[in-house]
C-alpha cells in the first residue's frame, strides 16, 4: 500500500478530513512501483529535474536490465542516447536481447539488423518503414534512423563512420541529428506543397501547411529559439518536445501505412 503518485493530494484530503478518496491500486514488485512513480512524476505538476530523471534511469536500468534503452527513456523523460551512456557507465550492457517500448524481445546489439535494414532500403527505397521493420526484426523508429543516415552518407549503425564529409551543422548538442541542416530538396517540395490546390484550398490542409513550415527551420534558427528558452524551463520544454516528436512519428507511421494499403489493393 505505498503511494505512488499524489502524496501532496493524499495530504489534504487527510487536512480536509477526508475519510475515503477515489484511488487507482496497482499490483506489482517495488522496482515496477518505482518505474510507475517516476513516469508519473514526468508527465504532470512540476516535472522532475534532469538529475532526478538521470538517476531513475541508472536505477531502472538496475532493475529492469532486460529493457531496451528506449524503453527506459520513455519512463524517465531523457533520450534513448543519454540511457545507453548510463548504462555504459553503470556496466550493465551485457544483456543479448532487450524488451522494447511496444512489449518485443529485440538484440540488443542491432548492429547487423541495421545494416540489413540499410540493404533493403537500398534495393527498394519505396519500402515503408514497417515493411523493413517487419523484415528485418527492428522497430519503425530504427528503420527511420538508417534511412536518415543513408540520406546523410553515413553509416547505419551509430558507431560506423561516415561516408561522406559532414556538412556544417552550428548547433552543437547531445543529439547530433537535432538541428540539422534542411535538406534542399525537401524545402522546394515543401514549396510545391504549397501550391497544391488539394491543400491550398482547405483548411486542414492549411494547417499542415503551417505545421510542416513551422519544422522546417535550419540549425541556426533552432540554435537562436534554444537559446531563448529559460532555464527554469529546460525540462517542461523538453517533455512537450519530446511528446510532439512522438505524436509527428505516430501520424508518419500511419500515412505510409495507408500507403502501403493503397499500393496493395
């Protein structure tokens, strides 16, 4: 009977005098309680800071070492990257398989299952990324990453080296895919968006005009707008940065699946 989130409310119910409150009782181990806690606790009120959410990770990946890293950054609110970094350093990377976020059994080495991935979109860049995914044993997120780097000339593995000199990128962070220079091309077919009457002339299309836009900006506007986000706000702006990632991964996601469907009958 620990409490694991609403400590404060649990306490004025009882100044209130309170006798019964509406509650949602969960069943598991301590450590399951623990992970349980600290998403709760990243998502809503004052969230926690990059510290506390550091140290959940090294104490999740203690107790949940059979969870993939992604896993782990989604319950403590830190990208998959610094996960993989605590885990290094806490030496707790010996495991052969991780669970993922989506409940799969996966290597954790995906070396060669990249690199299979890279054939495939190789040999037949028209392949969705569930289709790859499904055919090689990745998650969709994976494949997105080896396409990426295909399209930058580097390795699909993030330890390879590149293959093709890098180009200038000013904003320098942790996550060196964040800010990176818009490619060209996407921007004049995002102009030709524009003038498509199936999305000029109504308004839902519109808003995914503005929207699409709205994210194409280079590495030097995305280093002017992070550098005009206030401290105290660092970690509230990244909870919603992370969030929309994953709702604009989710709606991709949903679009090549219809496109795969439309291809297939």
């Amino acid at each position: 009977m620990q409490v694991l989130d609403g400590l404060h409310r649990l306490k004025v119910a009882r100044v209130r005098g309170d006798t019964k409150i509406l509650a949602r009782l969960v069943d598991g181990t301590e450590s399951d309680a623990f992970v349980l806690a600290v998403e709760a606790n990243v998502r809503h009120g004052l969230p926690l800071s990059l510290a506390d959410r550091k140290r959940a990770a090294v104490q999740i990946i203690g107790t949940h070492p059979q969870w993939s890293d992604r896993r782990v950054a989604s319950a403590t609110g830190i990208s998959a990257g610094t996960v993989a970094d605590l885990r290094r350093r806490a030496g707790e990377d010996g495991t052969e398989a991780r669970i993922g976020r989506d409940g799969r059994v996966r290597p954790s080495d995906g070396s060669e299952r990249r690199r299979l991935a890279a054939e495939l979109i190789r040999n037949d860049p028209g392949l969705s990324l569930r289709q790859v995914a499904k055919q090689v044993g990745i998650s969709p997120e994976t494949v997105r990453d080896v396409r990426g780097r295909l399209e930058r000339g580097e390795s699909p593995t993030p330890d390879g080296t590149r293959r093709l000199p890098a180009k200038p990128h000013p904003l320098r962070l942790s996550e060196p895919d964040f800010g990176h220079a818009v490619d060209q091309d996407r921007l004049a077919l995002l102009e030709r968006l524009k003038t498509d009457p199936a999305l000029r002339l109504n308004e839902v299309g519109r808003v995914l005009l503005r929207m699409l836009t709205m994210h194409s900006m280079d590495g030097q506007e995305w280093e002017r707008i992070l550098r005009g986000v206030p401290p105290h706000l660092y970690s509230v702006i990244a909870g919603f940065a992370r969030d929309h990632a994953r709702v604009w991964a989710e709606f991709a996601d949903h679009l090549e699946n219809r496109a795969t469907d439309l291809a297939a009958g």
